[in-house]
C-alpha cells in the first residue's frame, strides 16, 4: 500500500461509564453505556469504513465499549490495547497515529475526552456538510464517532490535513 493512499481513522469515545469507588482507569460502563455500544458498533458496520487496526485504551470502559462494538462487526480488525490512550494529550495522540503502519488504510481509535474531539478538531481542516459546526456545537458525547479521511501516510499525520466526513452521536 502506498504512501498516497487515502487513509481514514474512526474516533470512538467510549460509551456513558458508571461512577462507583474504583479507581477512574477501572471504571466499567454504564447502563445506558451497554446499550449505546452495540449500536455504535452496528453505525460502524454500516458506515462503509472497514477497519484493518484498533487501537484501544486500556481502561475497563474503553475495552468494554469496543468489545460490544465489535461484535456488531462483520471483520472484527487486529485490536492493540495502549496504554497511552489513556489521560493523551493531543499532542500524544498524534505521535501515536504517527506509528502506525502504511499497511494500514483504515483504523478506529477508541479513547477518551478531552482526548478525542481535540483530535477531531485537529485534524479536521475540512468537513462534509456543516459536520465541524455539530461537532464543536455538541463536543463529542460518550460513544460518538467521527470518520476522518486524509491522503499520505500516517507519518505526515498532523493539524488540518484531514476531511471530516462522517459524525455521528447516540442521541442525535
């Protein structure tokens, strides 16, 4: 695969998590969080994005959240569990897309806030539609997703060089 080809990452926040006395990194899901899950994986399923790798947090609600997406997949992609995602700045995030293999076409990502709608942002230096104007009108609610296309390879990943072209919520 070449370093022109264009390539989209999928944003997944994790799903509404329970607060119960654990430590914030083993928080588990809420109700509502298991519900909105599958249905998030099922609008993945349906978006035309077939992911090759997953990259996931290590926290109990992020890997909660992807399993029960997953399921909902037709192709369940190469799923690595990082712990950097957890508390990421944006400039961390970026350097961990920068990893990636060319190999690689498409990818979701499923994190955190502040972590993932400031990756939104970044990254999108255009949209489809008024997409950016809902984005930074709703923030980015807990297992929302937002597909982001860009051309060349994830080295050259930075500010601006990506297309918004698909966000969607639970609620919307």
């Amino acid at each position: 695969m070449s370093a022109d080809t264009t390539r989209r990452i999928v944003l997944f926040r994790h799903a509404k998590a329970d607060w119960p006395d654990v430590d914030d990194h083993e928080r588990p899901l809420a109700e509502r969080g298991r519900k909105d899950a599958p249905v998030a994986g099922r609008w993945l399923a349906g978006s035309g994005v077939t992911p090759e790798l997953a990259l996931c947090s290590t926290a109990a609600r992020t890997r909660e959240t992807w399993k029960l997406a997953a399921h909902e997949l037709p192709q369940r992609p190469r799923t690595v569990y990082e712990d950097r995602l957890y508390e990421a700045s944006l400039g961390e995030l970026i350097a961990l897309l920068n990893e990636v293999s060319d190999e690689v076409s498409d990818l979701v990502v499923i994190g955190h806030n502040p972590g993932m709608h400031a990756l939104a942002d970044a990254l999108s230096g255009e949209a489809d539609g008024d997409l950016l104007a809902r984005l930074n009108r709703t923030g980015f609610p807990t297992a929302a997703l937002a597909v982001i296309s860009f051309g060349g390879s994830w080295k050259g990943l930075e500010h601006g060089v990506g297309r918004l072209a698909a966000f969607w919520t639970p609620r919307a």
